[in-house]
C-alpha cells in the first residue's frame, strides 16, 4: 500500500457521491462504498490500466457482501477530468490520497475539482509538500518521483494556487513531516546544496464555497451538539479548530461558512448574522504551517491564529 493514508472527511456520508483521484486498485474506493451506502454512489478515477483490471475485477465481491451496488471506475488523466463522464457539479466530496503531486499541471486538476464539486462541497485529500520550491535537477531525480517526491509543491504556492482556482480559504487538517530513509535520495538532495529541503505529509480540505481572502470577523459563533456518531465529545474541521461539544467557539466568517453550508450544518448550533464587521480575525498570518518533527501534534495542535 503506497500513499499518506486514508483520506476521508470525519463527517456522516451516507447518501454522499464521492470522487476518488488517482483510485489505484480500489481500496479506498470499497471503503467510502460502505460509507455513502446503498444511496450513495463512489466513482475511482485512474490511468493505469492494471490497477483498474485489479479494481474491476472485485466489484462483484463487494456488490455480494454490501448487498448493493455503487461503485464505478473510470480510466482517465486527473488533468483531463473534462473528458470523462463526469457531471459537473454532482460531487459531494473529492478525494485523493497522495497522487496530485504526480501531476505534472496541478492548476488544470484543481481547476476539474472545482467543477465538479457541488456548491458546499470539498476536496480532502492527502499529499506532499515541501518547504521550500524543489529546484529542477531534483524535480528531474528518477528516484525521487518514485518516492513521490520530486512533485511536491512548496506548501505556499499550493495554498495560493488553490486560491487562484477559486478555493479561497484552502484549510490544513493534519500534517507529519516526511523522514527520508532511501540512500539515493539523501544523496541527490545533499549534492544539489538542498539540504535545507524538508518533505510534509499533509490533509488539505478545500471547499467549494463563497468565501472572502483573509478570515474576518462578524461576531459569529458556533456550539458543537455532540451529535456525530463516533465524535461525541468533539470534531476537527482543521488544525486551528477542534468544536469541544457543548462550547461555544467565535469563529471567522469563512469558518461560519464552512459549518453552515455544508453537509456538517446539522450538527452545530449557529450564533450571529452578517449585519456587522469587526475587522479581521485576530491572529491571522502566513508563517508555514506545518509542525516541525519536534512540534507540537494533535487535535488542535496549533494555535495563534483562525487559520
């Protein structure tokens, strides 16, 4: 099993319609078929004709044990989504689990995802990232796009090529940094004078929502009900926000959004309107937001800021 782990949003999907990128031989795909169930409906999108005959070849066994059948796969390009049959706008939720950095044109992908997600919805998933841009002679390295490396983007022109797109206010979820145990690799990035290089394994959800730039502040709060199976003492929308049940957090605007137009509404209570503006939302910055292999991790790990 290759990848950064599995990439599904903590939140009830039952009914949702879910797109996974770069679906491989299909266990992720199976395992959001029995989210979404019967109502739902899971779509594996690769290029690679063996992992897909693999794919296909267990869609029956899946169908028998789930009693339904919800599942398709489909050979394309993730920059080419536009010639699949795929509906714009019917996609509840995309997916995709350390794959988009293997594409050599990250803005097209990006773009088709935004197409393709229903307002409201959002694409969470999991990939590598760096902290500075990698130069070209590594971004050539044989070895290290094998390891997955070479295409990673450096963490701040991926949030603001995501914001180029139209996913504003792009929110990290969770972050590891990557150790790097391959001889070769070690040594293509010490003799390239890169060894300042760091590598992250990080959650990203972007959200398919009208939001503004920067995180400003209406005087909106929101109170967790405890209501999620599996998360009755709280939930984790990002690395800045852990809802303890039964709390009221203030919250930015865009967060507001975020909890109030989606498929997470039912699940909070909602203080405030739109009627005033109080500024921006205090602490917000731009430092990297990755922990360090010494920081700090968890839920809610990170703090000083809205986002």
């Amino acid at each position: 099993y290759y990848g950064c782990g599995l990439c599904l949003p903590q939140y009830p999907l039952e009914g949702a319609k879910i797109l996974d990128l770069g679906s491989g031989a299909g266990r992720d795909v199976y395992i959001a078929s029995q989210l979404v169930g019967p109502k739902g409906k899971v779509v594996g999108v690769d290029m690679t004709d063996e992992q897909l005959e693999v794919a296909n070849k267990h869609l029956d066994y899946h169908s028998e044990k789930f009693g339904y059948s919800n599942v398709e796969f489909q050979k394309g390009y993730l920059e080419n989504l536009a010639d699949l049959d795929l509906e714009p706008g019917s996609f509840d939720v995309i997916i995709s689990n350390c794959v988009i950095n293997l594409c050599a044109d990250k803005e097209a992908v990006l773009k088709e995802c935004l197409n393709l997600l229903k307002p409201g919805g959002e694409l969470y998933f999991s990939d590598v990232y760096a902290n500075r841009r990698v130069p070209q002679k590594l971004r050539d390295d044989k070895v290290m796009w094998g390891e997955c490396l070479s295409g990673a983007l450096y963490w701040n022109d991926f949030e603001n090529l995501a914001r180029k797109v139209g996913f504003t206010d792009p929110r990290l979820v969770e972050d590891a940094p990557i150790t790097i145990r391959n001889a070769d690799v070690e040594q293509a990035v010490s003799e390239s004078g890169n060894e300042g290089l760091e590598f992250y394994s990080a959650t990203y959800r972007l959200w398919k929502l009208d939001l503004e730039p920067y995180c400003e502040d209406y005087g909106q709060a929101v109170i967790y009900k405890g209501n999620m199976e599996r998360c009755p003492s709280g939930w984790l929308l990002d690395k800045h926000h852990y809802f303890e049940a039964g709390k009221i957090h203030p919250v930015c605007g865009n967060t507001y959004k975020m909890l109030h137009e989606t498929r997470v509404k039912e699940y909070f209570d909602f203080i405030g309107t739109w009627d005033k503006h109080y500024g921006i939302f205090e602490g917000c910055g731009s430092s990297i937001p990755y922990d360090s292999p010494d920081g700090a991790s968890g839920k809610g790990a990170s703090t000083g800021g809205c986002c």
